[in-house]
C-alpha cells in the first residue's frame, strides 16, 4: 500500500490534532482519515495473519 501524498499526510496530522477546516473541504478531511485507519487495521491483520 502507498504512503499518503503530503497534503494527505497533513490532513491526516491536522484531523488527529483536533482541528478541523472548513466545509466542504472538510468532508474530504474525515474521509481521508477514515481510509488512514482503515489502511492501519489492514497492515495490522496481514502482520497478524503472517507470523
């Protein structure tokens, strides 16, 4: 899986600080985030599955 792009990255940063941006850039805010834990929860399993 591919690293976040760096706006991505501050997005992601910006959203787990707490801070939020305006609508409806917002929306792509805690989309972007949604798919940073997603992402996360899958490398855990598949570190899990491969010990």
């Amino acid at each position: 899986m591919n690293s976040p792009t760096d706006e991505q990255a501050a997005l992601i940063r910006i959203t787990l600080e707490g801070r939020k941006i305006s609508y409806p850039d917002r929306y792509d805010q805690e989309n972007l985030l949604n798919l940073h834990k997603a992402k996360m929860s899958l490398e855990q399993v598949i570190n899990l599955l491969s010990q």
